[in-house]
C-alpha cells in the first residue's frame, strides 16, 4: 500500500508502504534479525526505552510472548505494532530499520493514539522514521478515523525532536514525570497534530517539503 491510496475498513494485520519504507507486522518470522538489531543497538537506545516501574507485573518475558501479546491488542483495534523495513538495496531484501507502534487507541469522543519508535543507528538520518510516522500517522486519520496523534520525547532527545520538526507537529508543551524511561520518571514533551490539519495527508506533505527547492 502507497501514499495516494484510497483507505477502506481497518482489520489487522496491515502492512504499509511508501517508497522505500515499508510498516508490517511483527512476525515470529522476525525475532532472529529483531533480536540481533536490538542487541546491537542496546547503549543507542537505552536512553529512551520504556521501562517498568517498581512494583509492575512483568510484561511479556519471550518474543513469542510479546508478539502474541500486540497482535491481540492489534485485533482489538487498541494498538498498530509494525516494524519498519527499509529497501536500501532496491531489488533486494528489505532491511528491518526499527520499529513503531501506535499505542493506547481509544474511540468514542477522545479518538487518539500516542505513537512511538525507534531506529537502528545505523539508519538514522535517512528519513526513514519521519516516512514511517507520516504513514501511520495518515492511516491513524483516514482508516481507523482518529481525530489526534500524540508523540512525547524526551527533551534530550534531539533526534526526536527533528522528526516531529520536520512533519509539523504541534508542540503543546512539557508534561513532568510523564513516563518512565530508563529507569525513572521522566519529563516529556508532547506534540500532536489532529486530522483536519493535514489536508490531503502527512506522507504527501512531507514528500513536497523534501522536494520543495531550497531557497537561496
């Protein structure tokens, strides 16, 4: 599926593409590379991963586990959990570039999900996380028909800060303590952005921004 596309019902599992970015689900299939992406990024991505604190029932102790554990929740319309894969060889087998999720989804008068992520090091710096939100962040609004998106960051999260940056989401302030991060409450940034502010999608408005000349 590509930008331009004329969504119809939302029934997980949904895969996405534009260009050379690709939003699937996770698959069993998937743990060895998973696994091997995520030890080698550990240290990059220890600074803003979720953790539980004190007192918490553990969550999901297995990949098998977890992956059982979001597809449920995925079936039940409460979360989108994709990988995202990246074609940096056109022709050849897509490169597992990260992961993002859409996560605490309610209907009714709210309709908002909050999304997250994150990106192998490696692959940083290519567009590939600000293509893979744009996409979900359109499909969020035109197929499950959310009015909002959250994205919270750290605010020593510079990374971060440049993808909502260069979507367009709106800053709407620090929420101390939000979540806890690496061990601890931590404060966070919230950005957002609600459906009638995207016109005819994010994925589109992002793709002329990229091609926009820069002026002199």
């Amino acid at each position: 599926m590509s930008s331009g596309y004329s969504y119809g019902t939302h029934h997980w599992p949904v895969s996405l593409r534009h260009d050379r970015v690709v939003l699937a689900p996770m698959r069993r299939r998937d743990q060895a590379v998973w696994e091997r992406v995520r030890r080698r990024n550990a240290g990059w991505l220890k600074p803003w991963e979720a953790t539980l604190p004190p007192g918490s029932s553990a969550g999901p102790t297995s990949y098998g586990a977890l992956v059982r554990s979001l597809s449920r929740q995925a079936r039940d319309d409460r979360m989108l959990p994709w990988l995202v894969f990246y074609d940096d060889q056109p022709g050849g087998p897509a490169t597992l570039a990260g992961q993002l999720t859409v996560s605490g989804i309610v209907g009714g008068s709210a309709s908002w999900g909050q999304i997250g992520y994150w990106v192998d090091q490696r692959l940083a710096g290519r567009g590939i996380i600000p293509t893979a939100v744009a996409l979900a962040v359109d499909y969020c609004f035109s197929v499950m028909r959310l009015h909002r998106i959250e994205i919270a960051i750290r605010p020593e999260n510079a990374a971060s800060l440049r993808v909502v940056e260069k979507l367009g989401f709106r800053p709407e302030g620090m929420r101390p303590r939000y979540l806890h991060i690496d061990g601890d409450w931590r404060d966070h940034l919230v950005f957002a952005l609600n459906a009638e502010e995207v016109g005819e999608g994010l994925v589109r408005r992002y793709d002329a921004q990229r091609t926009r000349p820069q002026q002199p």
